[in-house]
C-alpha cells in the first residue's frame, strides 16, 4: 500500500502552480468588481478627502503588482486581510464558516449515496424491468431540475406545507445542526445523485456480467452478499471520480443553496462579502473554495487507488 501512496508528494508538488494560477485570478477578479471598497465603507455621500485617505489606508493607491506582492505576502504569513464588512479578521469568518459548509456537503453526499446505491443496484439487477426504467426517469428528471428550484420546491412542501423541518436557520447544538441541515443537504443530494445513479447502474451492469461475478456465483454467493462483498467494490470505481468532480460543483452551488436557508457557511459569506463589495473577504473565500476542489481532487486519487490494488498512479497511472 504504501508503495502506491508514493503518488501523493508529487501531486502536492503539482498543485503549487494550480495554486499560484489561483491567487492570480482571485486577486484580479476581486479588483474587477465594480464599486469602490473605499465609497462601500464610508458610504456614498463621504467626503472625497475621507475617501481618498482610506483607499491609501487599505493599500488601493498602490499598483496592482504591488497590491499582489502584498496579498500573497499575507497568505503566506496566514494573514487573510480584514473584513472591510464585519471589521475583524477575515481568517476569523473563514473558520467559522468551512466547518458549517463541510458538514452540509457531507451530509449531501451521505444522502445522495443513500439513493444512488440501492436505486443503481436495482437498476442493474434487472436491465429493462421496472426499477430500471423508474432509475431512467429519476436521473432524467433530476438532471434537468435546477438545484435552487429543488430547495425551493421542498422548503414549500416539507418546512412551510408538512412543517417537518424548519425553513432555514443552523441551530445552537451540534443535534440542532444536523436538523437544520437535512432540508439543504437533502436537496444538494437530490441534485448530485442523478450522475452517480447513471453511472453506477451502467458500471453495475458490467460486472454483473464479468467471468469473476459468475465464478463467486458458482460458489454460493448471492443476493445482498454477493453485491456487498463483489459487486459494489468494483462497480463504484469509475463512480469515485464522478463523485469527486461533484464535490467541486457542490461547493459552488452551495452558495446559493445556504443563501436559501440561511446556513451561515462559505456560500451565504461570500454572497454577503459581494455585496457589500468586501474584497479581503471575496479574496479569501475563492481561495478557500479552489483549495477545497484542489484537496478534492487529490483525496479522489488516494480512494481511486485504494479501491483499485491495479492502479498505480506513482507510476503515471498504469496498471500494476
């Protein structure tokens, strides 16, 4: 195992420049957004006086190359900037924030592999039968199904029609979290379980039919067990880079979903901080989120090769 892990040093060395690529576009994309940080805090009836000696106070006065030697000085001292919005340290709101929206991707992602896998294993089971097409009809329907629509669809039927659980809010106690996420992460798994159904049915099927399904079969495996212990585990590979690459887009539709019901995460902070023009905060959150899909990507190579002992991603991905 370890032999397989030797990948990862190299992997780390390769996200150095996806990093430095990332900084680039969030730094200059922030200074791209109309508005003045300096007329957003003072207010649009500041004198220019006060205007001008608090854009020399924030550094906006010197020239870009500048302002970006500086913002990747303080990324690497850990200083992500103050909070032109809040007035307090930007790294502050971030940690506050990454651990609400990690649990409601986790959550998402926990629900939405609870209908992808008995849903994709049905599916497979029978190729042409009734649970196959009720798993066509899911995935064709959920992928054309906005993930706002989805939220707002069940936060009229379950939180406001059934008052099962409440319309938006994260609660106080760690079992107060949970609840307040299950509306939200249900709809991020409705959303994110369509691809991994389609995908997972599809590669179910094939080793449904390979020599290895039918030597277990020849020797008393069947049912649940023959699906836990042979299927699934060979079935879910080519499943764990589509789930990877949903994570990333998770996280962007997050934004909008924690908007919705009101989840204080990284989505509702970034929202705030682009309206509010808060750049230190717009910087720092972009960072934060390209970190996470870097993380992602880097996470579903070590599952991808502990699941599959033939890839060898040390030696350029080959088969071993």
């Amino acid at each position: 195992m370890l032999r397989r892990m030797q990948f990862i040093p190299g992997r780390l060395i390769q996200t150095i420049p996806v990093v430095f690529g990332v900084t680039l576009v969030v730094f200059f994309l922030g200074h791209l957004l109309p508005g003045d940080p300096a007329i957003a805090i003072l207010g649009e009836h500041a004198t220019p006086a006060r205007v001008a000696a608090l854009r020399e106070q924030l550094g906006l006065n010197l020239p870009l190359g500048v302002q970006y030697g500086q913002f990747l000085l303080h990324i690497l001292q850990g200083n992500l900037g103050q909070s032109l919005t809040y007035q307090v340290p930007v790294a502050s709101l971030v940690l506050q924030a990454v651990p609400v929206t990690l649990s409601l991707l986790l959550f998402a992602l926990i629900i939405s592999l609870a209908i992808s896998i008995p849903l994709a294993g049905l599916a497979a089971a029978k190729p042409g039968g009734a649970w196959d097409y009720v798993a066509r009809g899911y995935t064709l329907l959920g992928q054309g199904m906005p993930q706002f629509w989805v939220g707002i669809m069940l936060l009229l039927l379950l939180a406001v029609g059934l008052r099962v659980f409440p319309v938006g809010g994260y609660g106080i106690t760690p079992l107060d979290h949970i609840y307040y996420l299950c509306l939200p992460a249900l709809t991020m798994g409705i959303a994110m379980s369509p691809t991994i159904v389609r995908s997972l049915r599809s590669s179910t099927i094939d080793v449904l039919g390979s020599e290895y399904i039918a030597t277990a079969r020849s020797k008393g495996s069947s049912g649940t067990a023959l699906f836990r212990q042979h299927v699934l585990r060979n079935a879910v590979i080519p499943t764990v880079s589509i789930i990877g690459v949903h994570l990333g887009y998770l996280v962007g539709g997050s934004i909008v979903i924690e908007k919705v019901f009101a989840i204080p995460g990284l989505g509702s902070l970034m929202l705030n901080a682009i309206f509010s023009r808060d750049f230190p905060t717009i910087q720092a959150v972009s960072l934060m989120v390209a970190l996470f899909v870097v993380a992602v990507g880097i996470l579903t190579d070590i599952i991808y090769t502990l699941l599959n002992p033939r890839i060898n991603l040390s030696e350029g991905g080959e088969a071993v």
